[in-house]
C-alpha cells in the first residue's frame, strides 16, 4: 500500500496539472473554512457552550413600591409551572430576599437584595446523567411560558431565569455600560439600549441596574403643632414606627430559655395596606392613628404632621469613580458575538439624530450630544466581554506559537523557504477544525460552537502538525545527501515511508479526543483534536510534498551529486 502511495506522490508532484490542483484546492479549502465562521455563521462561535446543571435560580423583579403580597402572588406563579416539570425535584422560595450565595448570585448581587418587591426561586432538578433533557434546555423551553403568564399579572414585572456558568462568572450574557456626567440623560441613554436590546434577536432577561423613579410621600412632623397639643415628639415617631414596622413593646419570660423573650407589636397586614397610592388614602390610614395627650385628649396624627408630595431619590452607581449604569441581557442559547453585533448596528442607528456617534475600538461606541456637547461612553461588558477578550488572547498565543516555531526552524534549517512549508502545514489544520466543528453540530442536538477550548486544541495542533512535516523534510534531505537520490523520489519515498508513523500518531491522537468531544465544556478541544489531526495528515502527506518539489532543496541541502538512484530500491 505505501509503495502505491509513493508512486503516487512521484508522478503527482511531477505534473505541473496536479500540483496546481492540489494547492488551489487547499487554498479553496482555507478560505472556505474561514467563511463558514464569518460571515455565513455556518459555525458559530461562543467563549464556553451551555453547561448542564442540576439547578437553576429564578429572579422575580416587581415594580418599586409592590407589596409582599404582590411578590408571593407572582412566585406561587411561576412555582405552579416549575413544580409541573417531571424532572423538578424541589423548589425554594426567598421572598423580600436572595437566595443562599452561589457562583452566580456572588457577581449578580444576589446578597444585596432586601426589598419587597424582588424574590428568588431556588429550583432543584434531578442529576444530569438521569435526565436526557439538558438544564440549558429547560430553562429556554420554560422561560417564554413562564414569562407570558406570570409578567402579566402586575406592571413592570420581570422575571429571569439565572443558570451557573460554565466559565468565568459574570454580570449577563450581554452587558451595556453607559458612562456621562448628567444621571438623567444617562437613564435616557439606558432606556434607549433597553429598546434595543428587546428588538435584538436572541436576547432574553433585559434588564437595566437603576432604581426606578417613583411618586413617594414624606411625612414630616410640624413641630409648632406639636408643641400646642401637648404631644411629645417621641410619642408620635413611636407610633409610626410601631404601626407600619414594628417595635419591642415588652419581653416575656420563659421556663425554656435563661434570656427573655421579645414582645413585637405591629398592625396587621390588612391594616398597613393603604386603598391606593395618593395623597388621601394617606391621611385616611394615618387619621386612624390617634395619640393621648397630656390633657387626655386623642389626637389624629394627620393633625401633626405634614405629608409632603416627592419624587423618589434613585441610587447613583458608580464604577472606577465615575457616574454609570447597566443594562443586561441574556442570550437565548445562541453566541454573544451575533446579537452584539446586530445591537451595535441599531444603537447607532436609534441614537444619530441627537448624538454624533463615533465608534471606539472594536465594539464600543462614544455619544456626543449635538446641542450640550455632553459626552457619553457606551462599552460592552459581560461574558461577551470575556469572549472576545479570550479569543484575541488565544489568537495572540497562537501567533507567537507560529513566529517562534518560525524561528527555531529557521536556526535549525538556515532556511526561510523550508521554514515558512512548516509553517503554512501547521496553519492548514485550521480547516480541520473549523470544518469539524460543522460536521459535529450536525449530530447534536443542541448548537456546537467554536469555542476557546477549540483553540486551545488548535494551538496544541501545530506542534503535531510540524512534527510531521520536520520529519519529512529530514527524511528528504537524509536520502539526498546520504544516499544521492534525486530531489523527486527523495520526496516521494520520505513521505511514503513516513506516512505510517504520522497515520498511527493520528489514530492515537484521535481516539484519546473522543472522549473530550462529547464533554459539555471540552468538547470543542476533543472535536479540534480528531478534524484537525486529519487535515494536518492530509496537509503533511499531500501539500508539504508539493511545497517541498517547488523549492529548490539541492540548494537547501547543498546537494551535487545527481547520480540516479532507483525509487525501487534506494539504500
């Protein structure tokens, strides 16, 4: 069989026809791959795919002011869909609260939250090797279920379905940072985003990290009017406290416990509820107070006090102290790349009548306001982020991979020619990789991506790669200037000869990455290990060879003796 092939390689790098052929091809090839990635997206790219967990957390959002009540409702809301769910072994509800700290709720801000209005649901589902549903897929097939219907019950409420990371944990999928000098045009600018981001494909979850503006009420104590009744001051900032929180009023002792018990007195929740939220239903609960004064006379509290009309004051954020605010967003199991670049193009488009938008980087954009002048900073943050961020780091290993393998061949054969055919076989895998990647997404479920893992393993593929075409070509050069064999056969008969060792190494190399390839987090690296492998078999046997015949190895190798030498036999 290797006889044949070395026949085969001799009369292919001789015709002048095939060699054409066999480099246009691998040049079609190359190209080809590259543009199943950009722009036709035939193969996708992702920093880590979907992991596939045994929880999931739910964030309830209600609008600022709702009550705990109004919280409870929509929770037992979404847990009635949740509980449905056969794999669903149990679920934890924190109201007015967050959950116990995990990977996520560490970055997300999870331990902050105190209010009631927001609320978590832990959901607990069976382990991923009992389950041929993956928990990615749950949460996508529920999300839109459960948002119709539980939304809906009050204004301005979000819901979001928060699953651990597979890589770095961080703020979303997605994150818009906006940066000015005026809070109020920076929430305009948010707002604008927000807009965006629902209009994107493939984002779900939006949310911005401000505090919303809202009508409140200050009560106010008139301390003249306080002074005439007769009341002590203390006395009503007491009965305030004691009717809407609640204060200490007595302990109890116990048998049971060396310390007293604590006697808490507040009114009911019916109580505390007011009819609506305005002016008058205000003085309507709090003329149910009353209050003794010194002459044994009850006293409403509205007649102490002054209830003052005000707009809420929202929290400020700050980042690296300076004035900012996020938007977030999750991706619906598609890559951060696409629905970013898709958001960009609308952003610029939305905010260019009454800014001039200037593009910053490779992502990020700067609004200068037409009339103030005012400039405002737009940049991407988030896993998309550290998607970007990883694969230009990889890129830049890669490359430094390749300019030092470049430079140790070039000191090693004191050639630039035969340094750059090493180097261009170790690039081919790249189709490998690439191509399969598309082939695997063809036989899973769920979308492959390219993924960082898939460059770690491309970067690995260029030592392989080179090792074969350094053995060849040593191979080559041994046969010329030891035994005298013409540049041709001295070719055919190293690749030949080679191939056996480069086919075993391969076969080694691709069985040991089949078990990464069905890994949620290497598989990439397993699938870039066994395609790749293939093309820089087929780079080595096949391209090197007819790179090698275009060179001129007798001057390489400093070769004078061309006496025949028979292909058949030539030790």
């Amino acid at each position: 069989m290797f006889k044949t092939f070395e026949k085969l390689v001799y009369k292919g790098i001789q015709s002048k026809a095939q060699r054409t052929f066999i480099l246009l091809g691998t040049l079609i090839a190359l190209i080809g791959s590259i543009l199943m990635v950009a722009p036709t997206e035939m193969v996708l790219a992702k920093m880590l795919p979907g992991k596939n967990n045994d929880t999931f957390n739910i964030y309830v959002t209600l609008a600022k002011g709702s009550s705990i009540e109004q919280t409870q409702e929509v929770t037992q809301c979404v847990s009635s869909y949740i509980t449905q769910e056969k794999e669903v072994l149990d679920t934890e509800v924190f109201l007015g609260m967050g959950s116990p700290l995990d990977f996520a709720g560490l970055i997300k801000g999870s331990q902050f939250k105190n209010a009631e209005n927001v609320a978590e649901i832990v959901v607990n589902i069976t382990k991923k090797h009992h389950r041929e549903e993956p928990s990615y897929f749950m949460v996508q097939r529920i999300r839109p279920i459960i948002q119709s219907n539980c939304e809906k019950l009050y204004p301005d409420t979000k819901v979001a379905f928060v699953e651990p990371p597979a890589g770095p944990p961080t703020l979303a999928a997605l994150v818009m940072e906006v940066y000015g000098n005026s809070a109020d045009e920076i929430r305009t600018i948010a707002s604008g985003v927000e807009k965006v981001f629902h209009n994107t494909t493939g984002l779900v979850d939006i949310d911005v990290m401000e505090d919303e503006i809202y009508e409140s009420f200050e009560v106010i104590a008139n301390s003249t009017k306080i002074a005439k009744s007769g009341v002590d001051l203390k006395q009503l900032n007491n009965i305030l406290y004691l009717a809407f929180e609640g204060m200490q009023i007595a302990v109890k002792n116990s048998d049971k416990f060396n310390d007293q018990i604590p006697i808490f007195l507040s009114l009911s929740q019916k109580s505390k509820r007011f009819t609506t939220k305005d002016l008058e239903a205000i003085k309507v609960k709090l003329a149910s107070l009353k209050l003794m004064n010194k002459r044994g006379m009850m006293i409403p509290v509205t007649e102490l006090v002054n209830i003052v009309a005000k707009k809420s004051n929202p929290m400020i954020m700050t980042k690296d102290l300076h004035q900012m605010t996020n938007i977030l967003a999750e991706t619906d199991m598609v890559s951060q790349v696409y629905p970013l670049i898709e958001a960009k193009g609308k952003i610029i488009k939305a905010f260019s009548k009454k800014y001039d938008v200037e593009e910053v980087g490779l992502f990020n954009l700067k609004l200068t306001n037409k009339k103030s002048g005012a400039v405002y900073n737009l940049i991407w943050d988030g896993e998309m982020k550290v998607t970007i961020d990883t694969f230009i780091d990889l890129g830049a290993a890669f490359i430094a991979a390749l300019v030092l393998i470049f430079l140790l061949m070039v000191i090693y054969y004191k050639s630039y020619t035969l340094s750059g055919i090493i180097l261009l076989g170790s690039f081919l895998s790249i189709i490998g990789v690439i191509v399969g990647h598309y082939i695997w997404n063809l036989f899973t479920v769920d979308t492959f991506f390219l993924t960082a893992t898939s460059l770690i393993g491309f970067i690995a593929l260029i030592g392989i790669s080179s090792r074969n075409s350094l053995l060849l070509i040593d191979f080559t050069k041994s046969l010329m200037r030891d035994k005298g064999m013409h540049k041709a056969e001295a070719i055919a008969y190293a690749t030949a000869t080679r191939a056996k060792p480069i086919f075993l190494t391969a076969v080694a190399i691709m069985l040991a990455s089949l078990l990464l390839a069905n890994d949620a987090v290497f598989g990439g690296l397993g699938v870039a290990l066994i395609f790749g492998t293939v093309a820089a078999v087929v780079a080595s046997l096949i391209v090197v060879p007819v790179l090698l015949y275009m060179s001129d190895l007798n001057a390489h190798f400093d070769f004078h003796d061309v006496s025949a030498v028979s292909i058949e036999d030539p030790l």
